[in-house]
C-alpha cells in the first residue's frame, strides 16, 4: 500500500470509532439525569414519559440501575428516585474526598460563629457542584442542598473559582457565553482577584448577598470556594464584612491543611 492509500485509510477507521455507542449506557445516563431533576420519586411510567420512551425500552435499565444501588425503589408506592450512591462514589475521589475532610470542621465553626449557613463548591466541566454544607444553628435559615449543580456563572462561587483560575479555563468555560455577559463577568473576575473574594446579592433569591472566598492549594491552584449565603436577620449579630474576615481566616487554615 501507497503513502496515499495509508493516509486516506486512517480517517475511516477514526470515523467508526466516533459513531460507535452503547444504546443502554446512554439510556442509563438519561435516567439518571431525569432522575437527579426530579424532587420527589417518581414512577417507572413517568420516567419513560419525560424520556419520551416506552417501558419496555427503559425497565430492565431501571432493575439494573435499582439492583446496583443508584437508584432506589418506595416499596410502598413503587417509585422511583436516585440514592445517594452516585454522590458517595464522587466523594470517595482522593481530591474531593481530602478537601471535604479539610473543609468540614472548618465550615462546622464558621456556621456556629456566624450564625449563618454555608457551602463549599467545586466545578465540574460548566458547572460547579455542592460537596459539602452546613447549616446555620438558627430556626430560621437559607442553606443550598448537598449534591446541588448549578451553572457556572449563576453563582459567586462559580465566578470565584473561575476568576482564580488559569485563563485558558476560564476562557473556554466564557465561550458559551454572549458577548456581553462575558465584558460583566471579566469585570466580576476583575474585581474579585483585586479583593480577594465576592460579595453580590444572589441573583436567585431575593434578600440574600453571597459571600464567597477561594480555597487554594498550597501551588496556588483554587480547588473550590467557600460561600456564606448571608441572610440578614436580628439574631444573627455578625455583619457580611466580619463574616467575611471569618471565611478568609478559615479558607487560609484549609489550605495549610490540604498541602
């Protein structure tokens, strides 16, 4: 065989492998998907339903699914919804696994001196992930779900990660963005690698500004940031500033801690 002949080979063997798949891996993934959208269990139906699927097509991945623990089944009401399997296998990833043993009694003391829930945040591909929280002590209290995901760029932990990061990252998670929200939020990257952290009222939820800090390595690399959704109220007597003097202090501990 020529040089042409090789050359004009090694494409279509490239080809094949790019169009080949596994039919019941992709419709296990979706299930679990629906399934991490979903706040309450759900029946096998329903999930066929919202996949725009048949029964048929989805119910032995179900069984295979319950059987190994990723999703779990009502007996009472034979429902459907995810375990906690996935989010357990997650965090027995080393980094992940380090940073949230690290992160706990720091962010038990942070949340009992500041009488102030709190979270700490990872990113994953676009979007950042909630590995760890804690709840404030009060009766009355904003705290974000472990195991939550959320677009990048819908948090302040999400721009604070990205801003601490290194540009290429940074540039490649801005991509999907339009042009003008990139101009805004390189001038939040801006700011926040000037101060050291962001302070913004939620863009979610109304009445609460965010708090967040970075947690670095010792290298100097963010692996996650520490955010206080701050919510103003008479017996919380901390204001954001000295909330804020409390996270940096606890993120500076950790990242002595982590190495």
């Amino acid at each position: 065989m020529n040089d042409t002949a090789a050359s004009t080979a090694k494409p279509k063997k490239s080809a094949a492998r790019a169009e080949y798949s596994s039919p019941a891996v992709d419709k296990a993934v979706d299930i679990i998907e629906f399934l991490a959208s979903m706040e309450e269990s759900v029946s096998i139906t329903a999930i066929a339903d919202g996949l725009n699927r048949t029964v048929g097509e989805i119910y032995r991945i179900v069984l295979a699914l319950e059987r190994r623990s990723i999703v779990s089944r009502d007996q009472s009401t034979d429902r459907f919804r995810l375990s906690l399997r996935l989010y357990d296998l997650a965090n027995r990833f080393p980094p992940v696994e380090r940073l949230v043993q690290v992160a706990r009694p720091e962010m038990d003391a942070l949340s009992k001196r500041t009488n102030q829930s709190c979270h700490l945040a990872v990113a994953e591909e676009t979007l950042i992930t909630i590995v760890t929280m804690r709840e404030s002590p009060l009766p009355m209290r904003y705290s974000v779900r472990m195991g939550s995901s959320f677009d990048m760029f819908e948090t302040s932990s999400g721009v604070v990660i990205a801003a601490f990061s290194p540009k290429e990252q940074r540039d490649r998670w801005l991509k999907a963005e339009k042009p003008a929200t990139r101009a805004l939020l390189h001038e939040r990257f801006e700011k926040a690698r000037e101060n050291g952290y962001e302070i913004r009222p939620s863009a979610t939820v109304s009445g609460l500004d965010n708090i967040s800090v970075p947690v670095h390595s010792q290298q100097g690399k963010v692996l996650a940031a520490l955010t206080v959704p701050y919510l103003a109220q008479n017996k919380a007597m901390l204001d954001p500033q000295a909330v804020l003097d409390l996270q940096l202090k606890a993120s500076a501990r950790m990242m002595k801690l982590l190495g």
